[in-house]
C-alpha cells in the first residue's frame, strides 16, 4: 500500500486561492526561512499564510512600517460597516506597540488600542487584528488578547474605512500612561521601554520612509508598494544612474522583505537627521517613478546591480 502524502494546502484567506502544496522539509511560503513544519506548518504556526495581508488597506505601506520597523507611533482607524452601526461612538487607536506586546488594550475611557507588535504569528495579521479589535469592542477595559488562532471571520479590510492612515511617530512610550496616575511600577515600565526605542520620524515629503537613528549609524527604512520584480528593476536603474546617492555619503544597502512588500533601507552618515532627507527623497521618488515606468530591457550592468540588490534583502516574518 502506497504511502499518504505528506505534502499540506493551506488556504489563503485574501481570497485568491490556495497557496502552494508545501511539504513539511520545504521551505514556508512565509519568507521566514524555516522549514514548513517548523514555522505554519507546526502546531500554532498558523492555520493560513496571506502573503500580503495589509493590501487594499489605507496606508498599507506605513502599516508595514509600523508593525516591523517602527518602535513607537500611533494612527487613528475609522470603524466600518457592522462594526460602525454597533459602536457609533467608539474610537480605535493602531499602535506600533502596546505594554508587553499586547494584542489590545481597552483604556477606561472605552477608547480601544489595537497592538500592531504582538507575539502571535496566526498566518494573516489582518483577520488577527479584526478578530482582537471585535473583541476589545465588547470587552470591559484591561488587556485583550489571542490564544489561538482565530475563527474564519471579517479582517481588518473589511472593519474599518477612510483612504489614508494619519500617523504620528513618538519618541517614546510616554502615551501608554498620559491618562494614568504616577507609580513607581509604570515607571520602571516605561522607563525600559524608552530605553529600547530608536529615535524615529517619518518624512512628510513621500509615503512610508522613516528615517532612524540606531545609535553607531543613521538609516533611511522605506517601505514601498510596487510589486518585488518591478521595483527591483527600478532600483537597478536608479542605482546605475546614480540616483539613489540620497544625500552625500547614503549608499542603499539592501532591503527587507516584509507581508509581500519590500523596503529599501539606505546607510546615512551620522548626524544626517531627518529634515535634510525631505527634499532629497522627493527627488528619488520622481527618478523611481521614472525607472518604473521605463520598459526598455535592463542594460548588463544594470543586471548586475539588480542581482546585488536581489541578494541583499532580509525577510521579516
């Protein structure tokens, strides 16, 4: 008698069908590098894998930013359709992070926080966030979280409204106790949380592109929303022209590869700071735009900077 298959399908909640056959010793469709069975294929690895789980979304690109690369913002959300009609008068705050990497807070005044930075990996980090944000909508104030995967249900496409994301970077987490009395506990708590954050700031000239300081080295971490093979292309173009030099001395790196976008990240000289990489990324961005839209076939050495490129990319899962 033959033996049974061990390769596994699961499906793919955006919606466009399954995702392929993988078994178990393959590498996981994810981008995380692991072998299938030790990453969704495993008990609690998650029971889909969406490859681009925040697409369609407003902001999708800084909501990528948020959840990986970015240590303190927030962003007002907008509640849609049911979720709307049966609390009129709520409102939700996206957070980057919550106190212990919470999934959601309920805060006294009935205001939710939906964590974006948690410890869970179900697959599909949007019908994750619905299935919290419903429950913190009908939870008394404290901590809500996940355990398990979460019952088929609406995702964050489908609960919330508006087409732009207002994102407001902090320097740290001084707005998780705003609205608290004093403690020595809250203290400590934020006193460690301040220690771990990376100055960040969002540029106002183009979507997604926060620049950081990490302490030795200054970074330039855009998150882009062009398909992968595309931009690679442009990013091979504007290499070779010369014009991805965002300011004297920046040279791009490489990039991460993070919920089926990617996101160039430049190397800047220390004390660059942010407001000088306003006007030199709007500038970028038109010779991208440029690149992007050029169909000429890439030159050998322009080839030669795409594959670079392609070899120096980093997934987060």
């Amino acid at each position: 008698m033959a033996k049974k298959s061990r390769t596994r399908v699961r499906p793919d909640a955006g919606g466009d069908g399954g995702v392929p056959a993988v078994a178990p010793r393959q590498p996981c469709p994810c981008g995380s590098g692991k072998r299938y069975k030790a990453c969704h294929g495993s008990a609690g690895g998650g029971d889909v894998f969406v490859a681009r789980p925040f697409e369609g979304l407003p902001g999708e690109c800084d909501l990528v930013a948020l959840r990986e690369l970015v240590p303190a913002a927030t962003a007002p959300l907008t509640l849609a359709g049911d979720l709307a009609a049966q609390h009129p008068d709520r409102s939700v705050v996206l957070c980057s992070l919550l106190p212990g990497a919470s999934p959601a807070m309920v805060r006294e005044s009935g205001e939710v926080w939906l964590g974006l930075q948690v410890q869970h990996h179900f697959g599909d980090p949007s019908r994750d966030l619905a299935a919290v944000l419903e429950q913190a909508l009908d939870a008394e104030p404290g901590v809500v979280g996940l355990t398990d995967p979460p019952a088929p249900g609406p995702r964050l496409q489908d609960v919330v409204a508006g087409d732009s994301l207002d994102v407001t970077v902090h320097e740290g987490f001084d707005y998780w106790v705003a609205d608290l009395d004093d403690s020595d506990e809250l203290a400590e708590a934020l006193e460690a949380a301040n220690g771990a954050a990376t100055p960040t700031a969002r540029l106002t000239s183009v979507e997604a592109a926060y620049w950081t300081n990490v302490g030795a080295k200054e970074h330039l971490r855009w998150v882009m929303p062009e398909a992968e093979d595309a931009l690679l292309d442009a990013l091979a173009r504007v290499h070779v022209s010369g014009a991805d030099v965002i300011v004297p001395g920046a040279r791009l790196v490489g990039m991460f590869r993070a919920h089926g976008l990617l996101a160039p990240v430049w190397d800047l000289p220390v004390g660059t700071g942010a407001e000088v990489l306003e006007e030199p990324a709007a500038t970028f961005k038109t010779a991208l735009d440029e690149a992007l839209a050029s169909s000429d076939p890439l030159t050998g050495e322009e080839r030669a900077a795409r594959s670079g490129l392609a070899n120096r990319q980093v997934t987060i899962r």
